[in-house]
C-alpha cells in the first residue's frame, strides 16, 4: 500500500436503509462522503454474494454472482421498474437496528418479480452484452437458482439424478421449462452489477477505496459445487468426504465445524487453478483491495470427517502453498491482497506469506490474552508491510469486549494501554491501532459508534442471529467525523 493509511470496516448491510437491509442506496453515497469528510481512504465491506441458509455471506450459492438484498429499490422505481407505494407496502421488519432475513426473503423477492414483469418489456440495451460477458459463471448460476425454486429449496444433492449429475439432455430441457426464471435470476445479475459499479466508480472518484473479502471456501449448496464436481472432494454420490473447519481455539471448544467441501488441489493443479484463477480476476474487478480469508488455509488445510458433528477430529493436509498464488502473479501481476493470516500459524505459514509479499494482519483484541511477547501487540510489529484490526466481522465490538474482560487481561490492556478503567479501553485500542507501525489502520463501525454487545456481527460456530447488524442516518455525525479526521492527523494516516 506504501502509505499510512486508514479504513472502516462496515458492511453493506449495515447501512441505514428504507427497506429492511442495507444497500446501493442513497445511504451508500452518503456514506462514502461521510468517510472522505473522515478522512479515510478505504471503505472494507464484507462478501457481496448472494447469501443462503444462515444469511452468512461467506456461505453463498455462487462466488461470483452479487447479492439481490443489495439492489436498491429507489433507483428501479427511478426507472419506472417499481412504485414507491409497491416497496412502501411490504413488510420489511419490526427493527430499524437489526435485519429480518425471513421476512427480507418474502419481501424482496416478491418485489423484484414485479420488477421483472416490466423490465422484460423493455430490456436495457445492455442486457444481452452483459449476460454475454458474464456467461462463464452467469448460465450455471441462473440454471441453478432456477432449479433450486423448482425443487422447492431443497439442496442440489436432493434433485432428480439427472439434473443432480448434469446430464446434458436434462439441462437442456430443464433451460427450455425454466426460461423465464432464468432470466429472472439474469436480470438481478444485471441489475446488482450496474448498481454496484456505480457505487464503486463514486466511491473511488472520491479518494475511497473497497476492500473485499474473498472466503477461502464456498458453500457445498452452490453453484460452483454442483457445475465444477470434480474440482471438489467429492465422493462417487457426489457427497463431501471431509469437510472444512478450525481445530479448538479461543472462540470455540469443539473447534469450528464449516461443513464446506473441500477443493480438490491435486485436480486444480493440472489446469493451473483455472477456477482459482478465474475467481481471483472476478474479484479483482469488484474490488480494488482484496482480502482472502483464511489465508493459512492454502499452506495446509484443517480436513474434518464428513459425518463428524464437531471439529475436533479433524486432520491438517497440505495445500497448493506458493503454487496457486505463483499461476495468480502469472496470470495477473502483482495484485493488491491482504492475507487473513490468523489462526494456527506455523513456519511454513510464515514462509508462504512472506514469500507473497501479502501483508499480513494484526487483530488488537488478540492483543492481550497472554504476556508483553504477543504478536499482535503493536511494539512487537517487525515491519510496517500489515493491516491492524481492533476486531474483525468475528470479534465482538470494543466496549462489549472491554466490559467482558476477565481480570488479568483487562489488568494487562489496562497497564499496555495506560488508562485507568474499562471504559477507557475502547478508545485507547482504536488509538493504539492508529498509532502503531502498521501501513493501515481499520476498526469496525460499530467501534466508532460506541455499540455494545448488540452490535456484534458473528459469532462463530454458532447459527441465528448473526449478520443482522444495522445502523441508523443520524448516528453518522459531524461531530464523529471530525474525531476521526483528528484521529488521522495525530498519528500521520490518510
């Protein structure tokens, strides 16, 4: 990044919104002046894909498709594709602070058929072009979505077998009878993609600029799965024989149990990550900054029985290391990436990432569980080339975590921190992440805001609840704006 600077991590879904959730909305505009006043330059937001059972938006049913929660309703009904009495009609929950995915579920895709039922009346020019340039991914992902309504929601390991093994007659016939849903899935491609780009465009004509995560792993329920079988570990039924997760740690006792497949690195190899790379280049173009998750993953990953209910026997295998990250370079340069090196980290770990030349990443609230020789304290940062967090999407916000401190801990953040009592913590983390060596400096939103356990985005390894964080127009004050721009100039950040 080669300067000091620093973010907001604040989720697309967080943003203040008309409508039940967050979007590309005026909100989003507004947003993106409120960080520049800030005096930020980086906006990190979470996984754009289109989120499925659990509402996590790193279990989606596509890794290149966009999230249809995220198309902003004002700006259809701008052009004529809704009413605003229409939006202003359904139901979109009881909470200006927190997301009702079901009712989100029922009301947003009722909406965008009424949508469809004009938009086919007068299609875009741009339509046909864009469903062209998106065809590699857009054909299986559209067929998919359409199938998976046909099937009532059911899992595409639950389909007809015909359908479940991609017979090509079947598709062919199942493409002809489900033609206008397919096309209805097209059109919120269309419709997320052109709305997001625009967003995206303001967004860096003012200085700012995305940084995008991009999860290691991608849902057995999707698209991907279900198009590229044998890029996965998969047995003859289809079916995971070992499946994704984290031995125990800190967050959780059985470890954490994603139930993700597992790629097929031997058989990614031999095409030189065609789909790694493909996705890699996808991301690239939504994003300016990627951030890839659970970076130690592709050094060895943790392999859990299929059948197992938690993670804790689960094997460490070896991935593709340099491998992958040297067919990227080749294909695209030296791309801006940000490694999610937490977790477990070994030599080799270490090795990959300095080898990468990623930054790495430094989370405060890891800071202090243990003695002054932690590396995530910030006098320990052997060089400038990271990115330090006060907390990610996972942890909890600053003023929970400082009011749930158990006593040695907080006596430690305390002494480190110089400060005299728990309610002084948050701040002193947020300036100790601004002061540091580290070239960029984040915290969450919620950091900014002051809020307590409410505002916690994921707790991991645990389902309900999680994700629905939202914010309000008016907590987005001045006053807070020039805290933060005072905040940059103290310690020298952009």
């Amino acid at each position: 990044m080669g300067k000091r600077a620093a973010g907001i991590l604040m989720p697309i879904s967080s943003l203040p919104s008309d409508y039940g959730i967050g979007c590309f909305s005026k909100s989003a505009y507004e947003f993106v002046d409120w960080l520049k006043e800030a005096g930020q330059t980086y906006w990190q937001i979470l996984p754009l894909g289109p989120t499925s059972y659990g509402d996590s938006p790193y279990q989606s049913f596509s890794s290149f498709a966009g999230n249809p929660y995220f198309i902003d309703l004002d700006i259809l009904c701008k052009e004529n594709l809704l009413k605003k009495k229409e939006c202003e009609s359904f139901d979109w929950g009881t909470s200006e602070e927190y997301i009702d995915y079901g009712t989100m579920y029922v009301s947003r895709y009722a909406l965008l058929h009424k949508a469809y039922a004009r938009f086919v009346k007068n299609m875009p020019e741009d339509f046909s072009s864009f469903c062209e340039a998106e065809k590699d991914w857009l054909e299986d992902y559209t067929l998919f979505m359409a199938l998976k309504d046909a099937n009532d929601g059911k899992a595409w390991g639950q389909w007809d077998e015909k359908l479940r093994v991609r017979d090509a007659a079947a598709l062919d016939e199942a493409r002809k009878k489900y033609a206008e849903d397919i096309e209805f899935y097209k059109m919120l491609q269309y419709l997320f993609f052109k709305q997001w780009r625009e967003l995206k465009a303001y967004a860096n004509e003012n200085g700012i600029e995305i940084i995008g995560d991009v999860p290691i792993y991608v849902a057995g329920d999707s698209a991907d799965v279900w198009a590229n079988p044998k890029q996965f570990y998969l047995d003859e039924d289809l079916n995971p024989i070992e499946v994704a997760g984290c031995p125990p740690d800190g967050f959780s006792a059985d470890g954490q149990l994603w139930g993700n497949p597992l790629f097929r690195w031997d058989e990614m190899k031999k095409d030189n990550y065609a789909w790694w790379t493909k996705r890699i280049k996808a991301m690239s173009e939504l994003y300016d900054i990627i951030r890839i998750d659970h970076f130690r993953g592709f050094d060895s990953y943790y392999a859990i029985p299929a059948k197992d209910k938690t993670a804790k026997n689960g094997k460490w295998k070896q991935g593709p290391g340099m491998d992958l990250f040297g067919a990227v370079r080749e294909q695209f340069g030296d791309l801006p990436i940000i490694a999610e090196d937490l977790g477990f980290l070994t030599d080799s770990v270490r090795r990959m990432l300095k080898e990468s030349g990623y930054p790495g990443m430094k989370v405060l609230q890891f800071a202090f569980d243990s003695d002054a020789d932690n590396e995530f304290l910030p006098h320990n940062y052997t060089t400038s080339h990271c990115v330090v967090y006060t907390g990610t999407h996972d942890n909890d916000t600053l003023l929970h975590w400082a009011e749930t401190l158990n006593r040695e801990p907080l006596r430690f953040a305390r002494a480190y921190l110089d400060v005299e009592s728990r309610q002084d913590v948050p701040a002193a983390v947020v300036r100790a992440a601004w002061s540091s060596i580290a070239e960029l400096a984040i915290a969450q939103m919620q950091d900014f805001l002051k809020a307590g356990g409410e505002g916690r985005m994921n707790l991991p390894s645990t389902l309900g609840g999680n994700w629905c964080y939202r914010t309000k127009a008016e907590q987005y004050t001045e006053k807070l704006q020039r805290r933060i721009r005072r905040l940059n100039r103290t310690y020298g950040r952009k």
